[in-house]
C-alpha cells in the first residue's frame, strides 16, 4: 500500500506541477505493484525504462511530451567498470561488482541492471551518483579497476542466449517452464503462487496463460528465457517450439 501510494504522489506531482518525475530503479517485483495500479495512474502518462532494452530493473517517469510540451530523457548513466590488467584480474561476476558498489553505501535503488561480460561490468545508475562511481570504485574484490562513461553499452549488454528446442503438450507457460528447467509439473505449478514467475516483466499468477512469440519469461531463481516460435507438431502430436535462453 505504502509503495502504491508513493507512485500516486509522483503522478499527481507530475500532472498537478507540470513536470517529470521519476522512480528509483524498480525491482520486477516492485513493479508489479505499479502494473497493478496502472491503469488509474494513466493520467500521468507512465513510461518504464532501465537503460537498455533488455533491462529488469527499471524506472517509471510520469509524464509525456504531449501533455508537457518538452522533452526529459531518464536519469540514467551506463558505466563501464573495467580491470586496469585483464591478464591478472579476478574473474569477476554479478555479485562481485554489485558487492563493491555497496560498499560505497551505495542503495540498491539507485542502481540499475548491472551486465557483465568479459571482466567487464556495465552498470546502470542514476546521474546524480555517477561521478561519486567513478571517483571511488577503484576495486572489485582483488582487482584494480577503472570506471568511466560507458561507450560500448549495446555490445556490452548483448545478451549471450543458448538456443533449444522443446516439446510441450501446448504452450502453456507451466509446461513451457517445467521442460525449459527440467521440473515436474507440480514443480512448476508451485512457482505461480509463490510470485516467481514474471512474463514480460509483470509477475503472473495464472499458469495457464498462452505464451505468444517474443515473451519473455523470467523466473526467480531459476533464470529468464525467450519463447521465439512454434515449429509445429511432432509424430506424437507434441508441439515443437523454439526458445533462448539467457545464459
């Protein structure tokens, strides 16, 4: 309630003053609370971005050029987070470069997705902290590191995705999940009431929704797919579908 009432106070502000606002970076589960509020925060014209494309962790602005007659891009900057020696860095993950951005006492809500490849991090973050990163992390773990304006954000954030295909009984999207992660279908079932399940990133509770080509399915704790396509049927009637998986 009390989240719901937070985007209530940034729509109002936004349509009431004449301006944008904006949310820190949302969780898939903080956003659900918006998608359920939605459509009474229309007034405001809500858009939801995180940096790229491909990002979870995103923003709300409220507000829209027609209503506003101006342009205001989100508060965002992609950071590059780089070792000094590739040759003698860590091999450096996820939780590493989010732990080393913590400790700066930084908040999590300020912080966007954070994609990593090769050593190499891109980290969404708001512009109002991003020269404090810059100045300060200067370490990931045992690694000395560089960080900057990021100028390589789309190859960096390119996802690497293993491709697959399954069979399934329809494309349901439990029985699309249970062969995606090898789980019974009691397995998979469990997922939906316990809030794990986001399909293109509004959590679902209904498992028996049919999966269109192009959704993008994540589930907590297990990882996040792509349904691409049909392929039709099997000799034995299953159908064939096509999905990539995020790695």
């Amino acid at each position: 309630m009390e989240e719901k009432q937070r985007l209530k106070e940034l729509a109002d502000r936004s349509y009431n003053q004449g301006q944008y606002t904006f949310t820190d970076f949302l969780s898939l589960a903080e956003q659900s609370v918006f998608y359920e509020c939605e459509r009474e925060l229309s007034y405001a014209h809500p858009t939801l971005f995180g940096g790229c494309d491909i990002a979870e962790r995103r923003m709300i602005r409220f507000g829209s050029v027609d209503e506003l007659g101006y342009v205001q891009e989100f508060p965002i900057t992609a950071l590059s987070i780089r070792p000094l020696a590739s040759k003698f860095a860590d091999d450096l993950n996820h939780r590493d470069f989010l732990g080393a951005l913590m400790n700066l006492g930084i908040k999590r809500e300020m912080l966007g997705d954070i994609f990593v490849k090769d050593k190499e991090a891109c980290v969404f973050c708001r512009d109002s902290i991003a020269q404090f990163i810059i100045d300060n992390l200067t370490r990931v773990k045992h690694t000395s590191v560089k960080t900057e304006i990021a100028g390589n954000v789309d190859e960096i954030t390119a996802p690497d995705m293993d491709e697959k295909v399954i069979q399934v009984s329809s494309q349901r999207i439990d029985a699309v999940i249970a062969r995606v992660y090898n789980l019974s279908r009691q397995e998979a079932l469990d997922l939906f009431p316990a809030g794990l399940v986001y399909l293109n990133g509004r959590n679902l509770t209904e498992n028996a929704k049919q999966l269109s080509a192009s959704d993008v399915i994540s589930v907590r704790g297990k990882g996040k797919f792509e349904y691409t396509q049909e392929l039709g049927l099997s000799k034995k009637g299953k159908l064939n579908c096509r999905v990539r998986i995020y790695r």
